[in-house]
C-alpha cells in the first residue's frame, strides 16, 4: 500500500465512506485523505468523526485544509467555484 | 470590540455571513471564528474561502478543527450526534 490514500467523499451514505477507511487501514495503510467538494464537506467531517471516535480510536485527525477548486459546467462551459475540504487522518 | 468575534453559520445565505465578518473587521475584530453544524458546515466553507480569496485578502485561515456535538431533538427528547467545524480567521 502506498503511504498515504485518498478517499473522495461524494453522494454515498457516510457509513460506505467509513467502510472505505477502516478497510484501507486494515490493509496497512497509515495514512488516510479525505477529500470532498462543495455540499459533501459535511459528510467528510461526519466520516472522519465517525471514524475516530466510534471505529478506529487510534486514528487522529492530523490535518485540515480548505480550498476553493474552479469547476467547468459540462454543458454550459461555464467555471464556478467550489470549496474543498482536505482531512488527513493517521496513527 | 472583543478580541475573538463568534459568527454562527446557519441557514441564511453564504453572503450574509461574509457581510457579518466583514462589519466585524472594519470595526476592529482582529480575529473571528466561524462556526457550523451539520450541513451548515459546507456553507462555513464557502463563506471563508469567499471572504478570504475575495473580500478581504489580508485576513488568514489560521486554525480549522472539527468536533462532535450531541444535539437533544425538542420534540422525541432523543439525542442524536452533530458534526462541527471552527474556521479561525485572523490578520
């Protein structure tokens, strides 16, 4: 496994996102990116909660950054921007 | 004014919370944290990037963390686990 994996949060339920992590961390992986856009920033935060205080309690949140990405509409062409959140979780 | 200014994020549109921060600094506030449950947090999200990136470009992130809070539905009396975020700005 590589250092450090990256879990993109979108539309699934919060629970297929922490399943995501504890499988990742199971594998080995020490390291662990949550990284969502827009309307899921909330559910990256309720998945690295969930995931440090309930499942995995030797998981720290190491991290957190915000950043604003410039996304293209598909079908109109036009840019917009959106916010992005970063969370670094590890042991 | 005092030092740190609390501005709460709730339903409202995102340019009411980044006029509120802009009326705290131009009245002094060196540093303010914004602050959001649930699926506000995504909206504290866009207001800190809206306000540091356009508005008001000397101000800073300086510290962004996360926490769980349980919330008591006034209706059930049953309890029930809330993300939160606490963006701090500051020049």
């Amino acid at each position: 496994m590589s250092e450090t994996d990256t879990v993109l949060i979108g539309k699934k339920p919060v629970m297929n996102y922490v399943l995501a992590c504890l499988t990742l961390l199971q594998n080995g992986s020490k390291s662990i990116t949550l990284k969502a856009r827009g309307k899921a920033i909330s559910k990256a935060v309720d998945t690295a909660q969930i995931l440090v205080k309930r499942f995995a309690t030797d998981v720290k949140i190491k991290n957190i950054s915000i950043d604003t990405e410039q996304v293209k509409d598909s079908e109109t062409g036009a840019t917009s921007n959106v916010s992005s959140i970063y969370i670094e979780l590890g042991k």
